[in-house]
C-alpha cells in the first residue's frame, strides 16, 4: 500500500494570504489561451447576466472579471450552492465528534421536528438530509413551500432513504444541527471551524451565505486541495471527502453529499422525478463537481486540472433553477480557450438581428434572422433538443403545436455567431 504525505500534496497549490486582496495569477498565455477566444468568453458572460467570474489553475488566478457595477468587494448569495458549504461543514464536524451523520436527526432536534408519526421521524438519519433522501414531501401544501423548515411543512411521504428528491426545508435542519452543537450561530460556526482558517469571510441569513467572488474562490480552492489550506489540514476525514464527491444513494448518482456530479450514467433535476439517462453537463470535465445555486451560482471544482470555475450574477437564462442550459454553453467556451483548439468559439449574434414572434405562443412559432442560419434549435431547460431544423431563408417557422406548456431555449447558430432567446409555450 502506498501512502500520500497530503502536507505534501498541498505544497504543490499556491495558496493567498488569509486577509487582504493579494492573489497571485498565472498568465493566460503560460496555458496558451488565447485572447480574442477570452474576449468571446467575458462577451458570452455579459450578454447572460454575470457579475463575477474567476478561473483559478493551481490555485492562482488565470481569469477574473467583474461585470457592470459589481467589483472584487461586492457581496452575492449563493442560494443553494451553499448547500455544499453546509457538506463541507458537516464533514467537518463529524471530524471533531460533534455529530454522527447516521445518527437520527431527532436525537439533535428532539422528538416533533417534523410532523410526521413519531417511528417514521425516528428513521430520519443526518445522512438524509445531506443526500436529498429524508422522504419528507417536498411538495407540500399550501401555504408551506419546499424551503419552509416548520413542524407543519415538514410531512411525511415515504420512508428515509426510500427515494431522492430535492427538498431544502429537510437540509437546512442540518444547519439547525450544526449550531445546535457548535453552541453559536450558524454563521460564527462557520467562521470558527472554516471560514477564518482559509481567509472566507461572508454570513448566513435566512439560511442563505452571502459573501464576495473571492470567498467562493477560496472555499473552491480548499476543496479542490481535499480539506487543506496550506499546511493546515482542516478536514483530513479522506472517506467523508470521498463520500461527499460521489454518488450518495442509488436514486440520482449525480448527487453526493449536497454536491452535483458530472460525468454519471444519469441524474435527476430539482422538481422532478424523471430519471435522465446522460451525465449532468456533458461539456465539462468528467470529474467534475459542483456548488450549484438558483440564478446560475456556481462553483466548478475539477480535481483532475486543479481548476477551479466560480460564476456569480443574475439568471442567464431568466430561470431560478440550479442548473440550466448556460452550464454547457460555459464549459464550451472554456474548452475552446487554447489556441491550438478546434473551432467554435461563438461571438453573439445582435439581438436586433434575431426576431421571433408570438412570445408567448402555443402553434407556430416565426423566425426571423438578417443573414441565413445554419440552425434553428428548440431545447427544454435541461439543454436536450426538441426540434431542429436547417433554414433555406433567413425566414422561418417552427411547428410547436406538440409540445407541452412551460419555458423553452430558442437557439439560432451561424458558422461563428450564436443566440438564445427564451420561450414561453401556453396552451
């Protein structure tokens, strides 16, 4: 058997100093990526909503760009990307013997956390609420919501461990947990056993962390390097590390512990039980994992590049859901940065160049472009094609009698220019 010195393994990061801006970079160029491919890629995160987006490699900074009026000092949320904060901060616990994650929630919150029969709320371990598996419904009835963390909106539906669903009431218990046995707010336990170790600042509010591009770096960069910052080894539990990182249960393998996982047979969306049987995103790196938020907040960890991919702002796509057709379209121009790679790299088209009526529409769709496409192509939210067609003229209409009601990507490609539009589809 052979045994990694992980001090050592550390050494080969570059680390930032715990307090202040300094970061080290590494030139673009040394990875041979090319300009104007940059360019294109700061365009395309523009023209979909971004504020802040940071490529480190190595743990130095390759790429850092801040949109509009945001800056290096702004603050974000991370909606649910900071569910996998939470994991990280779980693992970390467990470390200190604070919690067992196959423990039963209630020996933590006491009996009546939920309103389901006492012997089913028994069965509702930590390592539920981590995994998306508590069996609580995660639809519940009006006026509660799927965030909703009170007595009555936490009901139950099947029993833990029994089925995958995504269900933040249930996770933020966890939050509730932590505190709970950290004696202090959820906020300062984070600072105290993470946060002030690897140089994150930000807060907790309404179960929500808010903090600056960097932090999100930062934490990236401590997981990136398996729970070391440096020479210090904050969370050396390698099995909760390697747990978190795969799949957790055998409903949705793209899931581990409050993680997303590229590169399975499958997955499965938040708000859905349909099974997809594709990986997550199939642009980006195998094994890659991610910290994904509503509004397209993202946290790209790929251990086998040491790189790592932050992304803040607002919805590319007008769509809260934690992942979108944007998270493909990013990888691609990502892939397409070396010079010596393949073309397709897209600059956009101008919207004034790209006119599409009714919107809303519920038969036919009309499609009007200044040059002729070399396709026209209607996707779901998940990214998967509909209807694709190959236009004669710059004139056109798409046949949508068949699809169901809901939110649709319109996509139009030329030779080098690409555009989405959104699609509402009534019936």
């Amino acid at each position: 058997m052979v045994f990694v010195n992980m001090n050592v393994r550390a050494q080969s990061l570059y680390f930032p100093p715990l307090n202040g801006n300094t970061w080290d970079t590494l030139s673009p160029s040394r990875l041979q990526w090319c300009q104007h491919r940059i360019d294109s890629l700061f365009n395309y995160l523009e023209s979909r909503n971004t504020q802040a987006f940071i490529i480190l490699k190595d743990g130095k900074i390759v790429l850092e760009k801040y949109f509009g009026t945001f800056t290096v000092d702004s603050i974000h949320y991370w909606a649910s990307a900071g569910k996998s904060l939470t994991a990280t901060l779980t693992g970390i616990a467990q470390q200190k013997k604070l919690i067992n994650i196959n423990d039963s929630v209630s020996k933590y919150l006491g009996q009546g956390w939920t309103s389901a029969p006492t012997e089913k709320e028994g069965m509702i371990k930590l390592r539920h609420l981590i995994t998306m598996t508590s069996g609580l419904d995660e639809s519940p009835k009006l006026p509660c919501d799927n965030e909703d963390t009170a007595r009555s909106c936490l009901t139950y539906k099947v029993d833990a461990g029994t089925r995958w669903a995504y269900h933040t009431g249930p996770y933020r218990k966890m939050q509730a947990v932590l505190s709970k046995v950290g004696g202090q707010s959820f906020t300062l336990f984070t600072n105290s056993v993470l946060g002030s170790r690897i140089g994150m600042t930000g807060l907790w509010y309404d179960g929500v962390f808010y903090s600056k591009a960097r932090s999100m770096a930062r934490f990236g960069l401590f997981v990136v390097n398996k729970g070391i910052w440096a020479n210090d080894t904050i969370l050396s539990d390698t099995n909760y590390l390697h747990d978190m990182s795969n799949t957790s249960q055998n409903f949705n393998l793209s899931y581990g512990y409050l993680w997303w996982l590229n590169g399975k047979a499958s997955f499965m969306a938040p708000s859905s039980q349909i099974v997809f049987n594709a990986p997550l995103f199939s642009n980006a790196p195998a094994d890659m994992f991610a910290a994904l938020g509503k509004n397209d907040q993202k946290i790209y960890v790929v251990p086998s590049q040491k790189m790592l991919v932050v992304r803040v702002g607002a919805s590319a796509y007008d769509m809260a859901a934690a992942f979108s057709p944007f998270d493909n379209e990013l990888w691609a121009y990502i892939n397409q940065l070396k010079c010596d790679a393949s073309s397709g790299v897209f600059d956009q088209i101008p919207q004034d160049d790209f006119t599409m009526y009714p919107n809303p529409a519920n038969q036919i769709l009309h499609v009007f472009t200044s040059a002729l496409p070399s396709n026209i192509i209607l996707r779901n939210m998940l990214g998967e094609t509909l209807l694709q067609t190959k236009p004669e003229s710059t004139s056109s209409q798409l046949d949508i009698s068949s699809l169901a009601q809901g939110i649709y990507l319109v996509e139009i490609t030329s030779e080098k220019s690409k555009f989405c539009q959104k699609l509402i589809i009534n019936r």
